[in-house]
C-alpha cells in the first residue's frame, strides 16, 4: 500500500520462509533477484512495480489495521 515511487525496485525471490508480519514470503534473501529496472534503467516489460494506488493515503495504523483484518479472512 506504498506510493509508487516508495515501492522497492528489487528484491529476493524463490525463498520458501514465510514472514507473519509482513504477511508473505522472506524478500531480503533468496536464490534469485526479481528486477523492476534493467541495468539501464528503464522498466524491464512486465516487470513493473507501479501496480494499483488502494490504501496509498492511508496512514501507517490504518494500513496495519487491514492488513491485520485481511489475516484474519
């Protein structure tokens, strides 16, 4: 539920460890980097990060509180 430009442009995928706070797969470790930019720069195709702008003006307890209720479904 970050801004676009808050949104990471790398991270770990492949782990099989699940985080219950952040609510999916470890990202800070794994066999292979997921990429949004290519060594250019430039968005790789189908790789973007942009995704939709839900929750974006929401603040940090709101987030949480959903995320908190979405555990729970």
């Amino acid at each position: 539920m970050k801004k676009p430009s808050e949104r990471v442009a790398s991270f770990h995928v492949g782990a099989r460890e699940f985080d219950p706070v952040e609510v999916g797969f470890v990202t800070d470790a794994g066999p292979s980097e997921f990429r949004v930019l290519d060594a250019e720069g430039n968005i790789v195709p189908g790789n973007s990060n942009r995704g939709h702008p839900f929750g974006t003006g929401m603040n940090d307890a709101k987030k949480r509180a959903l995320i908190e209720y979405m555990k729970m479904l």
